[in-house]
C-alpha cells in the first residue's frame, strides 16, 4: 500500500475545489481524525456524527446514512424510514416546529432490522426532540446515542393486541367478540395507566316460557370505563369498584360468549341463558321466564339469574336478579304474574339490566320486559340487556289479551293473542331476554335469549 504524507492540499487557485479520487471511490476516515478551524464536511456522518441537511421534510421519507434531517410534523405525522443498516451508520432527526407530541416522528426500519433490539416502529413524541441513531449490529440495530436513553424511541408506548373484530374511535382500538374467541396482549404499554382497559361483558338472555308464558331476564351487564379512553358509559360503570378493574398482562385471554337460553314450550321449561367471561369478570346468564308445565308447580316461578325471570299466574316467584350478587348490579328481578289463575292468566317481564320486569297490571294484561341501559364503548349509543315481555293470551281465546312489549336493549316481546302463540327473540349479541309464549297451539312457545358480547377498548396511541 502507497502512502503520501504532506502537510496541506491546496487548490491551483484561491477559488478553486479540490477533489479526492473518483465517483465511487472510497476513504476511510481513522478514528479521531476532526476538522477545525471552522471547516465544513459532508458525507462524514458514519463515524458518529450526521450531515445535516438543511430542507425541512413534511412528507414521510426514506433517510440516508450520515444525514440529519429537520422534520416538521405540523400538518400529520410523518414516517422517516431508516436506510439499511450497516454498523457505524448514522441518521439523526430533530423536531423542526416542536409538534412531534401532537404528531408524530415514526422511525420505521428497513426490513426486519432492529430499533433498540425491537423489531417495532419507534415513536417519537417528545416536544422538540432531537435523536441521533447509530446502527450497531443485528442483535440491537438502531441505537439512540445523543439522549442516551433509549426509552425518548420508544418502540412500544401503547398495548398491542389481536382477537375479535378490530375497529378504532379516536386514539382508542376497540375489540368486539360476537363469540368466544381469544384477547392476546402482544405487547404492554409503558405507561401503566394505558393497560388499564375498558370492557363490557353481557351473558346471553334466558329463554322466555311456553305456556302462560313469562318474559326471560336479561344477560347479567357489567361495564367499566378506563380513564384513559373516553366515551360514554352506561350507568352501571363499575370502575369505582377497584376490583372490577382489569389491568392487562402480555398473556392470552380466553373469551366466553354466552348464548341465549332456549325458549319454553308449550309442556316444557326454557332454558337460562349461558355466562359471559373476560379474565376475573363473569357475567351471570339470565333467568329463564315461567312456563306452566303439567305436574310442576315450580314451573310457575321465575329463574334466577344476572336479571330475573318472569313469574306466570297464581301464587308464584319471579326470578332474582344480580344472582351471584355484584357491585354495581349486574340486573334486576322479573315481574309478578297476576296473583290468581282466573281470567287471562297474565304473566310478568324479565328484569333487564337497567329495570325491574314489568309485573302484570291486570288479570288480562301482562308485564313488559324491564328496559336495558346504553353504552358507547363501540363508539355509538347501543342498548343492552333488555328483558322479555309476558305473553298475552288465556281465558277464552281471541280476547285481546296484552301481552307484554320487550324491554330496550334487545328484549323479545312477549307473544300476541293469536293462533301462532309464539313469544319474540331476545336481540343477538344484546343478551336480551326471550317473550313469553301464549297456549294457544301445541307449536306455542316462547322466544330465544339473545346470546351475548365481550367488548374490550384501549387507547392505542
């Protein structure tokens, strides 16, 4: 190898330029070596510093090893995609008009390289940051030098998850499971408060009776609303109650989506509906409604359940809500059947999440469903957790019966005087309570419960 040792390279003319070698040609640049005297270099940046260059970026880009950029976030985030990486390679950014914590800088990698040993985009959002990056080896990839924390890079600020059907309001993602299925937390956020989600776990309805048939009660409702993801709860928001939070964990979480309870017919009980689960939150299923069913007294009474069922006529009980007890109640107790077997035999309303279940108000009419409550964690008004209605019909057919309407929130309607005798089905995915059904026909029957919902929300930028 040839060597030249001077003291100065100098132009032929004061004004002239200097060139080292040719396009393509490489110099290796020792370490310690520095330029002073206020001289200006370019293309130096691998060996720790950057070149800055000078017009400012308000689209996303591709960056180039040895070069700083200013990047001006004002009108959106910008996407700065970082060269590929080779070791000593640097690139630096700075917030030009200090708006990276309204929108932010994103340092996406080149392939499956690393930022800070993750294989995650890095986010900057910090007022007036400025970052310098050097890319060190396979293992770490980029890493931040000049804050000296790799934490203002962060790869990782929100929960990142998957499971169930994804939508997003705002900075908030939104996870609804019409069925069972499984949350998977990939990913935590830095900040504690931001794993703290919102859920709201419904169980299916319970299935509304078949003969003198009463309104089902509604699928156990429970809800919280985390600080960190606005929107409108209902009134049963359970986040003052400290065990009702959920704090997520980089795990699995297996969800259970009830189903709705099967209706009664016209010699045979319904069914309650089925519990929904989300990690320490179960959501009791509703009660079955009252059904007479031929040597069965007890038939006449309502099931317990997270809203009660209905009772049918005579000396009967209608069916407790909030059954296993929570706090805020889960639901409410089904509605009283008329208290004597003569006339129309009314029956009373399932308990919904929000109301008792209507009680019959005469021998001929029958109790309404008791009404749901509202929430807008899916990011519009939907009301849930209605209860069945009380069928109509008894004595002598054709009467005008009433039967009783289905509760807001999903909640079937109890069945009309009429030949078919069969009570509404409560609404899918509402947990809604099944209609009574009259005893008209031996095809009379009661409606299905509504099977139930698991919705969790997070904030996820």
């Amino acid at each position: 190898m040839s060597e030249i040792k001077v003291n100065k390279i100098s132009p032929r003319t004061n004004c002239g330029t200097t060139t080292l070698g040719d396009s393509g040609d490489t110099f290796t640049i020792p370490a310690g070596v520095s330029i002073t005297n206020n001289g200006t270099a370019s293309g130096f940046g691998a060996t720790g510093s950057a070149s800055w260059n000078t017009t400012v970026k308000t689209t996303d880009f591709t960056a180039v090893a040895g070069e700083g950029y200013f990047v001006n976030t004002t009108s959106g985030e910008i996407d700065v995609t970082l060269p590929a990486g080779s070791a000593g390679a640097v690139v630096a950014v700075k917030d030009y008009a200090k708006t990276w914590d309204t929108n932010n800088c994103i340092l996406i990698s080149n392939g499956s390289e690393k930022i800070g040993g993750s294989t995650n985009n890095a986010i900057l959002s910090t007022e007036g940051l400025s970052v310098t990056l050097v890319y060190i080896d396979s293992t770490q990839g980029w890493l931040v030098t000049d804050d000296g924390l790799q934490s203002v890079a962060n790869t990782n600020p929100f929960i990142e998850a998957t499971g169930g059907t994804i939508t997003t309001s705002g900075n908030d993602k939104i996870h609804t499971f019409t069925g069972p299925g499984t949350f998977t937390v990939c990913k935590t956020a830095v900040c504690a408060a931001n794993n703290l989600v919102s859920y709201l776990v419904v169980a299916g309805g319970g299935g509304g009776g078949g003969d003198y048939g009463a309104g089902a009660g509604a699928g156990g409702y429970r809800e919280v609303k985390s600080p960190v993801t606005p929107y409108t709860a209902s009134p049963l928001d359970g986040y003052s109650t400290p065990g009702n939070r959920i704090t997520v964990s980089e795990t699995a979480y297996p969800i259970t989506v009830g189903s709705g309870g099967n209706k009664g017919t016209r010699d045979t009980a319904g069914t309650c509906g089925s519990d929904s689960v989300f990690s320490t939150i179960t959501s009791k299923g509703g009660g079955k409604g009252a059904t007479q069913v031929p040597g069965s007294p007890s038939s006449l009474n309502g099931s317990p359940g997270g809203s009660g069922g209905g009772a049918s006529y005579g000396p009967s009980t209608v069916g407790s809500g909030n059954t296993p007890p929570v706090t805020p109640p889960q639901g409410n107790n089904g509605g009283a059947g008329h208290p004597t077997n003569a006339g129309g035999h009314a029956a009373g309303g399932g308990g919904g999440a929000g109301a008792v279940g209507g009680s019959a108000p005469s021998c001929c009419t029958s109790g309404g469903g008791g009404n749901g409550v509202t929430s807008c964690i899916t990011a519009s008004p939907v009301a849930r957790g209605g209860g069945g209605g009380g069928a109509g019909g008894g004595g002598t057919h054709g009467q005008d019966y009433a039967p009783g309407p289905g509760g807001t929130g999903g909640g079937g309607e109890g069945a009309p005087d009429t030949s078919t005798g069969v009570g509404g089905a409560g609404t899918a995915n509402t947990g809604g309570g099944g209609g009574g059904g009259n005893l008209w026909t031996p095809t009379s029957c009661g409606g299905n419960g509504g099977s139930g919902v698991v919705v969790i929300r997070y904030k996820f930028q």
